[in-house]
C-alpha cells in the first residue's frame, strides 16, 4: 500500500506493532488493584500533631481521632474535618499586625471604630487589645455556632466596652489595666460558654491604650504639670535642706563660741582675782612701801615707752606754751628712718 | 441479553436511589415538601435520609447559632446626646417548618424582619435610659490614684438601671415580638458592641476632656507652688528659730560667765576698806601704764611724787 511506502519514521517504529492478546483473568486483577488503591487512598487521612480530626459518617457525628494515621470509610460513606485544638489563636483588636518580625509593625489605620470606647465618665478612650484562646471543644465549635470567629470577636468588643464602660478614664489608663484584663477574660468565658462556642479564653491582654489623639496633648500636659510640680518641691526641699543644717551648725558654733567666752572670762576673773589677794596681803603687810614700790615700777616701765618727755619746774604756771612746740618739735622726728 | 437488562435494571436503582437518599449534616435541619406541602416532620438529626425521588424536596436550614448585626444608627438617648449604638444578636432556626412557612425569604428575609425587631427594641430603649445608664454596668467605687485626684474627681456618678438591665430589657421585648409573631426563630442573646459618641457630640466631648485636663495640670502647678512656698516659709521659720534660740543660748551663757566674774572680782576687791583703795591704785596703774605708747608726751612736774622721790633720794 502507497502508504506503507512512505518514508520510515522514528514514529513509525515506536509505534508497537499489535498489543498482545492477554489473558482475561490478568486483566481483571490489575483493575482490583486499582480500585483497592484508590479506596484505600481515600480511606487514609493524617492528624497533624496540633490537630485532632472529627469524622461524620453520612453527616452525622461518630468519632474524634488523635494525632496520626487514621482510616475512614472511604466514597465518601466517612468525611473528616480536622479542628486544631493544640494551637493557640490569636485576634487582634484596634490593629492589625502588619508585618511579623523582630519589630513588628501595628497598622490602625480602619479601626479606630473597634478601639474607641466611653469610660463609666463619659469620657472617650482608645484601647488596643490582644485575645488570646484556643479550640477547647471541637464538637461545639464545629456544630454550634456558625461564624464562630467573628461571633467571637462581637462578644470580645462587647465585653471589653461594658468593663471599660464601668471604669473611669484615670482607671483605664493608669491603675485599672491588670483588673480589666482579668475581668474581661472572667466575662467573655462566660459568653463564650454560653453561646456553646467550644473556645477557651487563655488570656486577654491590653496593648496601648490612650486618649483619643486630640485629647492626648493635654493629657500630655497633666503629665508634665505633675512633673513641674514634684520639681518646684525637690527644688524647695533642696533649698529647705542647703539652708537649714547649716544654720544649725553655726548655731552650736555661736553656743560654743559663748562657752568659750564664759570660760575665759571666769577663769581670768579668778587669776586676777588670786593675783590681786596675793599682792593685797603683801600691801596689808606695809602699805606704804608697796605702794611706792608699785607707783615707781610703773614709772619705770612707762618713762621708756613714751616717746617724749617733758619735766616741768613745780613753779611755772602754765604749760600751754610748751605744747605750742608740737608742730615744729614733732614733724622733724617723724622723718628720721 | 440478559447481561444488558441487568445493568440497565441496577442503573436505573442506582439513578432512584440517588434521588431518594441525602446527607443531613451535624450542623443542618431539615424539611420535605411535596409538590411545595410540607410532609412528615421536619429532620433535626443528623444522618442518612430518605426520601420519595423526584416528586419531594429537601429543604435544609442551619441548625446553629446565627448572626444578626444591626445598624450603627445615631440613637438620642432620655438626655438627648446621640450616639452611635452597634449591637449584634445571636439567634437560631428554632422550628424549620415554622421558618419555612413564614420567611419566603429564607434566612435573607429573617434577617430582615430580625432588623425591624430588635432595632426597633434598641431604638425604644436607649430612648428611654440617660447615656451613663446605658455605659455603665454597676455602682462599683473606682480605684483612683490619691495623689492626682481631688475627692470630686474620678468617681463614678450613681445610676439606676445599667447596661446589664436594659440589654435584658430589649432582649426580652425582642423575644416577645419574635414569638408573637411565629417566625419560627429564637432569639438567644442581644448585646451592645459598641457605642460611642455621634459626631458632633465627639468634638464636645474632647472638648469637655481638653479643660478637664487643663483644669488639673493648672491645680498641679498651683499645688507644687503652694508646697514650694510651705516649704520655704518653714524654712524660714526654722532658720529664724534655730538663729534665735542659739542667740538666747550664747548670751544666757555669757551673761551667767559675765555675772560670775563680776562676782568673783567684787568679792576680791570689795573685801574691805582698804583693798578698795588699793584696787584703785592698782587699777590706775595700770591703766596709766596702758595708755603709754611712743606717741605718747610725758610732761613730769618736778612738783609731782616721781620727782619728789628723786628729790628726797638726792637728799
């Protein structure tokens, strides 16, 4: 035939020239084979080791498998829905962790709806939140309750804004942050509960929480006005604490100083005194010798000290000439060396 | 031939069997209609159904708890402040047949006739309460920090009802309706997510905060003057105090050494008649001796003792 004649391809070759006629038995076993594997494949399912699995047979509940290689009924008889009840959940409230690293990054941008509250003073607050819980009862959480994450984060918000809606400003910002995380994980079990959500609340944690931004500034100004006033007391202490031992100090100085002076004087009045007894019991002895001993000892202890002497004659009247000399009879003294 | 009618036979089981058996989930119920009648009773297990093929029909409905969110909506409360209420609910299908029968609509229509219901329950109650009824839960007494607070701040004004009785008053109005109307829904749960302040109340409001907080920095800086001030005046006190007292001290002490001396002296020199003459000798002596310096002019009379005593010597 013309076309048996054309060129030989590679193709041609390849092409096995008629399949072998096999033995019927040996076709139905290799098509057992299959079929086994197939079911088998679609019988087998895994349990991640933070996982354990439900299955529903037709829908309807009949085992919770453990972590590990399971069978099921396979065709679709068994259907298994795995629930990670080992992994801690996480949902965020006021932000969104943008990017995960060393420094993570919070983005707030949107919703600032979910993190501004009114304070039991009717003041505004901005509260950012983390919850953290996990799959306690997966039965509950896959039957119950549709949604269940986002029921979950209504009743967070709800729960959050009634504790805070019961506290003041000053409390929320401050010294109430501990007893409203605790309050709020109290109260949302209960709910969570309640709704039958099969979640357990671990922990409820406060991120920033801060007045509204247009408020800040003068919040801001509380702080510094509160700072400005423990300075202007550390300052008046300080001055209170430069001055006043010191005064002390120079007040016992001042009495010291007076005992000294009260020593001193008692105990010259004394010497004197002792002095004066000797010499008077001398002078009771002879008095008139001793008084002229003393009159001319003086003298002579004074004659060379004063620096001029002047003897007038018992007769002349007056003196009042004589001490007209002064100005001549001084002045050339006072230029010797 | 016979091969042929048997597989065409177990097709046709098979296409009949498809038809008649279906899958109700944990998490659905059920209803079957004929020719649109509702039959038998509705399915609330879950498991392997059966049915007639083709001439009845599976309706299916969520057995679980559902969602309702309501509108954010500017509400006046009794005071007349609007604010924006957020509330959501959880409600489930508590009788399929009723549902099916009364929300044509399905759950979309349920939702709908859910936001007349309970909006409108909202509506009335925030009506009827003051803002601080609908904030706050309980009289509870704040924990405030002594030093920053003044007694009249950061406490808590008293309320009536609360938060709490007003969510259970809607809630149970909510319920009401809903059962007198028969919608076959239950309604579980109402809550307040949020509620915050309407827009133009906000900036009244930041307002309000902005001179509080003034008002407290401004008694911040006057207290630390007025401490300041305290503080220097004791200061002043004290020092005056301690300067004077060691004054008092210092001349008691003197005066008690001075009257000493002078007591001892007087008894030295006041013993008799004539230790006062010499006390006087004494002291003139001395004196005159004292006041002798090289400046000094000695003018001697030869009429004087000194020179008499030259005289008498000479003699």
């Amino acid at each position: 035939m013309p076309a048996d004649r054309g060129p030989r391809t590679l193709l041609n070759y390849s092409r096995p020239p008629r399949l072998p006629q096999l033995p019927l038995a040996g076709i139905r076993v290799a098509l057992l084979v299959v079929v086994g594997l197939v079911l088998i494949s679609s019988g087998v399912y895994t349990v991640d080791p933070e996982e354990e699995a439900v299955v529903l047979r037709f829908g309807r509940y009949v085992r919770t498998t453990e972590p590990g290689l399971h069978f099921k009924i396979p065709l679709g008889v068994e259907s298994v829905i795995k629930v990670p009840v080992e992994r801690q959940l996480k949902q965020e409230f006021g932000f969104r962790t943008e990017r995960v690293a060393v420094r993570s990054q919070k983005g707030r941008r949107g919703f600032e709806n979910e993190s501004l509250m009114l304070t039991g003073d009717l003041n505004t607050v901005v509260v950012e939140w983390v919850v953290q819980y996990r799959v306690v009862d997966s039965k509950k959480y896959l039957f119950r309750v549709r949604n269940v994450e986002s029921t979950f984060r209504d009743v967070t918000e709800a729960v959050m804004r009634a504790v805070v809606g019961d506290r003041t400003v000053n409390e929320v910002l401050t010294v109430g942050r501990q007893e409203i995380e605790d309050l709020v994980k109290q109260d949302l079990q209960v709910l969570c509960d309640q709704y039958e959500t099969g979640l357990r609340v671990e922990q409820v944690v406060l991120q920033d929480v801060n007045p509204p931004d247009p408020v800040k500034p003068s919040f801001n100004q509380v702080n510094q006005a509160e700072q400005e006033r423990e300075r202007l007391v550390n300052e008046a202490q300080s001055e209170y604490n430069k001055v006043i031992p010191r005064a002390r100090g120079e007040a016992l100085q001042a009495i010291q100083q007076a005992e000294g002076y009260a020593l001193n004087r008692v105990n010259r009045a004394q010497g004197d005194a002792a002095r004066f007894e000797s010499l008077l019991a001398e002078y009771t002895k002879a008095p008139e010798v001793t008084r002229k001993r003393i009159y001319l000892e003086t003298m002579s202890q004074i004659l060379p000290k004063a620096g001029r002497k002047v003897v007038l004659d018992g007769d002349l009247d007056g003196v009042l000439p004589l001490l007209n000399l002064e100005g001549g009879a001084v002045a050339p003294r006072s230029e010797e060396p | 031939m016979t091969r042929a009618v048997i597989a065409a036979v177990a097709l046709v089981v098979l296409m009949v069997l498809s038809g008649a058996l279906f899958v109700i989930s944990e998490w659905e119920q059920a209803i079957i209609t004929q020719f649109g009648e509702p039959v038998g009773e509705p399915i609330t297990t879950p498991g392997l159904k059966f049915k007639l093929p083709l001439i009845q029909k599976v309706h299916r409905f969520d057995k679980r708890f559902l969602e309702w969110a309501g509108d954010v909506a500017e509400l006046p409360t009794k005071d007349k402040v609007f604010i924006q209420v957020d509330a959501y609910a959880r409600w489930r299908i508590s009788d399929p047949l009723l549902f099916y029968q009364r929300n044509p609509g399905g759950e979309r229509g349920a939702q709908s006739r859910l936001d007349d219901i309970l909006n409108s329950a909202t509506r009335s109650a925030i009506a009827k309460h003051e803002l601080l009824e609908v904030i706050r839960t309980s009289n509870r007494t704040p924990v405030s920090d002594e030093a920053a607070f003044e007694p009249d701040e950061g406490q808590l004004d008293a309320i009536d009802t609360g938060r709490e009785n007003i969510r259970r008053e809607i809630l149970a109005s909510a319920k009401n309706l809903t059962a007198s109307v028969d919608l076959g829904i239950e309604i579980l749960d109402i809550q307040f997510k949020r509620i915050n302040y309407g827009e133009q109340v906000l900036m009244d409001v930041y307002n309000r905060m902005i001179s509080e907080r003034v008002r407290i920095s401004d008694r911040f800086r006057s207290q630390g003057q007025g401490q300041r001030a305290e503080i220097l005046g004791n200061m002043e006190r004290d020092l005056q105090q301690i300067q004077s007292e060691a004054y008092r001290e210092a001349e008691q002490i003197r005066g008690r050494a001075d009257a000493e001396a002078a007591d001892i002296y007087a008894r030295a020199y006041n013993q008799s008649a004539e230790a006062r003459r010499f006390y006087e000798f004494l002291k003139t002596m001395e004196t005159f001796a004292a006041t002798v310096d090289p400046e000094t002019w000695l003018i001697l009379s030869t009429d004087g003792e000194f020179y008499r005593f030259l005289e008498s010597s000479g003699r």
